[in-house]
C-alpha cells in the first residue's frame, strides 16, 4: 500500500534534516535547554544538539554577554553528569562565576593554546569524544572547510558545539547549524532597590537551518530563561537636598583649596 502524500513529504523533510545535522537525542527525548519562545525558531520547535552554534561578537560586552548565554545553555546540556571541555588562546573567563548560570566549573576542563589552528585542531578532537556533553571553542576566524569538519565529527559523536568568534575578519557562509548574536541588556531593579539586577540579553538568531531567524529579549534568573517583552530601563529618581550637598562640598573643597595655597605662598615669602 503506497503512503499518502503528505507522509511522503513529512518523511522526505525528516531524511533531509537529519543529512543536515538534525538527528532525534539518543533515547527519542530532545534536551530541553529551557529557551522557552526561541525554540520555535528550530526545526520540530527542539534546540539543536549534536550540531555546532556559532556565536558572533564585535564588541567586549558581546564577548562578555555571549559567555553568560553559552554557560547557561552548556550546563543544562550537561544535567547531572558530563563534562565540558572550554577551549581558547587568550582565557579571559573567571570559573567560579560560572556557577551563577548553572554551569559548575569543576566539571569544565579548560584548555588554553598559543595558536589558532591549535585550537581548531583540538576543537575537532574535543568534538568527536562521545563523552563529552558539549564543547566551547574561542576562535575568531572560521571558513567553511573547517566548520564542515566540526559539523561532520558532532554528526558522528552527537556532542554539541559552541563557537564564540570575537571579532571576526568576515562572516562568510559557515556549515554551522545556527548563528547567534548575543547583547547585553539594561537589568531591572525591584521597587529601586539599588544594586545589579539579573543578567538580560537581546539574543539574536542571525542564520538557523530550516528555521526562523528572529530576536528575542529574555532574563537568566532562577537557573534558568524567562521571556521579557520590554526592555524598561531603570528608573533614576534623585533624592531631595542631594544636589545641594553636593554643590556645598564642592565650595568647602574650593576654599580650602584657596586657603592652603595662600598659606603656601606665605611660607615661601
């Protein structure tokens, strides 16, 4: 008996994702990396893993907002057990403070190298070890020969890939799955309550395979993404009698200034 068209077609699609890189998680349950809206931009509406994620940056709060994003979606790939390899020339990161986004740093194994292609060729090493629960590589510049090789060794291992270019000559066409760039965003402060809020970011999904590229605003707080509509900026509200006391200190600063200038003068007279 021949299969109706529409399961033909439903089928067809399935062989072509999975030839891309798009493969069902081991056990038939896709990992849930809580992304929350963004994972309707995927394919099935599923965070892709055994696939590499290229991450874009210009700028050091990019490099730096772009972290925190990988961190948190790192250390809920992981779960419970696994490990993750981090690899770079220049680290920059500071371990402990990947904890705050559910990434526990003594399950990372940093690797620090001198050059490029060091890192590339540990990168695909790093990539094929079945292992692993995922892998984050610093690099700058990446052609399509060489994110083909890392797209072809997570087919093989199912291990997913994150690569965090920071300042990049061009943004040439990549065999990756996904293309991100991650900015920060102003945090919000309860009832004016001074102090550092919880991190938000503006994500952007540049280029996703058989998906919808888009840009959404969300929160890590709670271990884990929450959605934000609006971006509000925090409210500045100036105290009554600050700016008097201020401009009072200044005048104090200025005649005592003046007073130990003329008392120096006299001294040389």
């Amino acid at each position: 008996m021949s299969l109706p068209k529409a399961d033909i077609i439903a089928r067809l699609q399935q062989d072509i994702l999975h030839m891309q890189g798009f493969r069902p998680a081991i056990g038939g349950t896709a990992a849930d990396v809580g992304l929350g809206p963004i994972r309707n931009a995927f394919p099935h509406q599923t965070f892709p893993t055994g696939a590499v994620h290229e991450f874009v940056s210009m700028a050091a709060e990019q490099t730096a907002a772009s972290t925190g994003f990988i961190s948190a979606l790192a250390g809920s790939l992981m779960g419970t057990e696994g490990a993750i390899v981090w690899i770079s020339m220049e680290r920059s990161i500071f371990p402990p403070a990947l904890q705050a986004f559910g990434l526990p740093p003594h399950r990372v194994v940093f690797v620090d190298l001198k050059r490029e292609r060091d890192v590339l060729w540990a990168l695909e090493e790093a990539l094929s070890c079945r292992g692993l629960a995922a892998v984050v590589g610093e690099i700058s510049n990446l052609d399509f020969s060489v994110s083909r090789r890392l797209q072809l060794a997570v087919e093989q291992s199912r291990v997913t890939g994150f690569l965090l270019r920071h300042r990049p000559r061009d943004l040439q066409t990549t065999a990756c799955a996904a293309r991100w760039r991650i900015t920060p965003a102003s945090s919000f402060l309860e009832d004016e309550i001074p102090g550092v809020g919880y991190p938000r970011w503006k994500v952007e999904l540049l280029k996703v395979r058989n998906g919808k590229p888009g840009e959404w605003w969300v929160e890590w707080s709670d271990g884990r993404f929450i959605p934000v509509k609006e971006i509000i900026k925090p409210k500045v509200t100036e105290v009554p009698g600050v700016a008097a006391i201020v401009k009072g200190m200044g005048e104090i600063a200025a005649i005592e200034q003046k007073r130990m200038q003329q008392q120096a003068a006299r001294k040389t007279g």
